[in-house]
C-alpha cells in the first residue's frame, strides 16, 4: 500500500503543470514582454516617450524587471543582462519606424512602427511566414550555464497583423 501512495505521490509531481506566468498589467506603453524558466520575473519592453508623447528616438523601447519572485519589485536591467542576454538595440529605419535586435539572439527582425489599423507602436516580427504584432515571448530554458544557457524553444505569442487572429508561433533553437 506505501508503494502505491508513493507512485502516486510521484506521478502527481511528474504531472504538476509547470509554473503559471503572471501577466504584467497597468503599464503604460507597454510593447511586450518576455518571460522564461527558471522564475516568474518578467522583463517588461516599453516605448520610451518624453512628457509630450514623442518617442525617443535614442532609445525607443525602455527595458526593465518585474522580479515577481521578490514582491513584484521594478528593477533595471543589469549591464551583463542589456548586453549579452535581453537588452535590445534600436536602429532607426525611418520616421517612425526602427529596427530592434535583441542582444542574444538576432535570427530574427524586429520592427518598431505604427499600425496601420490602430495607429499605436507596436513590435512587428515575420515568424512562420505571418506578420505578428509581438506581446509575449517566452524562452524554455533546460540547463546549461550562466554564459551559455541550454534554449530548448522560443515561442511568440501576438496576433496576426493582417487578420488580427491570435498567433503563437513556437521555434526550437
């Protein structure tokens, strides 16, 4: 009978679902943001504008924390994590639009631009031959080291930019 009780002790861990993300909410400008293993702490894309609502232009997207694993506290990101892991550049293409590359990972272009049907800035990538208009990314991250993290996927969740359907498109790495 103790057998039983601890294979099913174990199955229930097994089948535990894995930790629910917590959806980052009342932040103005937000553009996206990116969420991935081992915590819940959420790094927040923003659209940096000044008081009269212009777009600055030497850095358009403004990046930070939300350390949800220590009471849901703001922090910036460290020089190792704006450089090597999750910062973004800015390139500006022309008025109005820029392109953004993430530090770790340039595979794949990123647009900063209005929409055509809403007018606001939005981050745009072309991902599984659709335009999505970017709000979450997630990094599944299975080992590894500091320096060189083991990504199993990425995966984009957004909407499609012509249709305006829901997209989650997912690429292993």
């Amino acid at each position: 009978m103790a057998l039983l009780f601890s294979g099913l002790a174990l199955a229930a861990t097994l089948l535990r679902p894995a930790a629910e993300f917590p959806v980052p909410t009342g932040i103005p400008n937000q553009l996206f943001y990116l969420q991935r293993d081992p915590n819940t702490n959420t790094v927040v894309y923003q659209l940096n504008v000044n008081d009269a609502g212009k777009i600055d232009e030497e850095e358009p997207v403004r990046m930070f924390w939300i350390r949800y694993a220590e009471q849901g506290e703001r922090k910036e990101l460290n020089f190792i994590q704006r450089k090597f892991a999750y910062g973004l550049t800015a390139q500006k293409l022309a008025p109005d639009k820029y392109e953004l590359k993430f530090a770790a990972y340039n595979k794949i272009r990123f647009f900063l631009m209005r929409s055509g049907i809403d007018r606001a800035f939005h981050v745009f990538a072309a991902i599984g031959n659709k335009q999505i208009i970017l709000n979450r990314v997630f990094l599944r991250i299975e080992g590894g080291t500091f320096w060189v993290p083991n990504v199993k996927y990425i995966e984009f969740k957004g909407w499609n930019a012509a249709t305006r359907e829901s997209v989650v498109e997912r690429m292993s790495v």
